[in-house]
C-alpha cells in the first residue's frame, strides 16, 4: 500500500478527492440489513408500501462508514456502487 500522501490528492479547492481510497479505488461495501437497521439508518418507507418485517435489505457504505444507499437486492447494490465509481466489497 502506498503512504497517505501518495494516496490522497489535493484539488483545486484544496480539498480531498471524494471518498476513501485504496490503490486509487474509491471503496464502498456492501451490508445485508433488515427492516429495523435499515430505518435506524433514516429509511423512511411510504405507508402505501408494505414490508414484511423479515425482508432483507442491503445497505451500501462508502469506507468511512456513510450511508450511500439501501436496497432490496444485492445486485442493485453492487450496480450502484459500479455506477458512482466505486469498488464494491460484501460485508457479512
């Protein structure tokens, strides 16, 4: 792994680039949650909308711990991850 400062690189604005990363990849991990954490988290489901109260969900986190996201399927997850530049990791 390469130091810190090899890592990160200023810009312009003189802040850091968006996102932890590793080897140049931006990291972002991939958790399953149920109903309960996924609400912890700020879900907020419509009342039109109904959940068993056993669904899995998946939470997608950037490295540093954020909420990037949750959804109800682990590829959805991994695709959302891909798509903002991400590398994607599974958490168990």
């Amino acid at each position: 792994m390469r130091h810190e400062e090899e890592i990160y690189e200023d810009d312009d604005d003189g802040s850091l680039e968006d996102g932890p990363v590793f080897e140049g990849a931006r990291l972002a991990y991939i958790k399953p949650i149920n109903l309960e954490e996924a609400r912890a988290m700020g879900l907020v489901v419509p009342s039109e909308i109904k959940l068993p109260a056993n669904v899995k969900l998946y939470a997608l986190h950037a490295a540093d711990g954020t909420t990037l996201g949750i959804t109800d399927n682990w590829a959805a997850a991994y695709s959302a991850a891909v798509q903002n530049n991400f590398v994607p990791l599974s958490v168990h």
